[in-house]
C-alpha cells in the first residue's frame, strides 16, 4: 500500500477515522462542491499543459471558473517547459512505500517547481505539510541532479501563490518527521484507544464511531 498525504493527515486528526477510512474501508457520501470545482479546473489544466486545445473546455466554465483559470494560465510556471502532469510518485521510506499525485511538474531551466492547484484553502503551515514534505521527497529521488526544487501552491481562490524552496535541511527534517509518524501509523493496534481525547468529534464517521 502508498501511503498518501491524505491518509497521513488523517491518522494525525483521528487514527479511528483512518481505520474506518483505510482499514476497513468504510467510505461516506461526501459534499462534492469544491470536489466537482477542483475536479474540472485540474483536468482542463493537464489538457492545457500538455498542449491540447481547450477552448471547447473553456467555454463551459462558469463566470468564477473563468476567473480562477485566467489566474492559472497567466502565472509564471505555465511558460515554463512541462514534464508531466497528474504524475503519480512514489518512494520507499523505512518499510514503507509513500507517495502522490502531482498536478503538474515543470523546469526553468535546471530549475524544477512541483506544482499544486488550489481551489480550497492552502495548507495553515505549508512548508512541513505532509503533502508538501512527501511530493519534495519523491521529486528530488525521481529527479536527482538539479539546481533548485520547488513546490509551489497555487491558491486559486485568492489568486496568491506559496513557495517553498527544498533545501538539505529540510530534506533531513522531512525525512525525520514522516519517518516519526510512519512509525506510529505501524506500530498501532488499538486505534480507537489512540483517538484523540478531550475534543468533540464531529467528523462524518461519528455515529458508527460511538457504537463500534
């Protein structure tokens, strides 16, 4: 199994929530609001970078759809030459395999940014992120000899942008910190006596938590 961002945020919140979630494999229905928003966004930007025509794509967009692509082509990075989109990469990490989807790389030069559309919220501290830490740790194994690597989110809901440069520091520190929670995601047996305690839950798995 690879072991995603996701499903490390979410045995951070609650490591009930991720047994149900990724144990037992229990899935709720979700609200598909910015999931649909964020879904059509993402495809018609991998058709874009990849040179397709779009324009029968861009004339179903909404009005703020609109304005969130019109953001997105006019930064920086959409100049700058692509090596893949929606890219899967993964690494091996202690006993463990983690890894992501990639909304797009590109260079610069001998200079490489990950790239990562944002229709909801950037992450409250992106730089040690999981998302953030596992994607830099998987392009710099997959990419190995460069000047500089960056990941970038792209907030398109505000129309800003969040860069974080990959230094050695970091790496080590990445290295340290998923390497931390990996450790607790594999040594768990009990995970509802390891859910957090003294916080009112209000997640969707709620109810089947208080009986199970």
């Amino acid at each position: 199994m690879i072991i995603s961002p996701a499903m490390l945020k979410i045995f951070d919140e609650c490591p009930q929530k991720y047994k149900f979630m990724y144990v037992d494999k229990i899935s709720l229905p979700q609200n598909k609001y910015f999931f649909e928003k964020g879904k059509k966004i993402h495809a018609i930007a991998s058709y874009y970078v990849k040179g397709y025509d779009v324009s029968k794509l861009e004339k179903a967009l909404t009005e703020k759809e609109k304005q969130i692509w019109n953001y997105l082509t006019s930064t920086e990075y959409f100049k700058y030459e692509l090596l893949k989109s929606e890219y899967q990469l993964n690494m091996h990490l202690g006993d463990c395999w983690i890894g992501g989807r990639l909304d797009a790389l590109v260079k610069n030069g001998n200079n490489y940014y990950i790239l990562d559309y944002k229709t909801g919220e950037i992450p409250q501290n992106p730089e040690y992120d999981y998302q953030t830490m596992i994607y830099l740790l998987c392009a710099d194994k997959k990419i190995g000899n460069f000047q500089s690597l960056y990941f970038v989110y792209l907030d398109l809901k505000n129309n800003t942008e969040y860069k974080i440069t990959f230094t050695k520091e970091l790496k080590k520190e990445y290295i340290q910190r998923l390497s931390n929670t990996l450790n607790r995601l594999t040594s768990v047996t009990n995970y509802k006596n390891n859910k957090l305690q003294n916080v009112k839950c209000n997640c969707d798995y709620y109810k089947i938590c208080s009986i199970m």
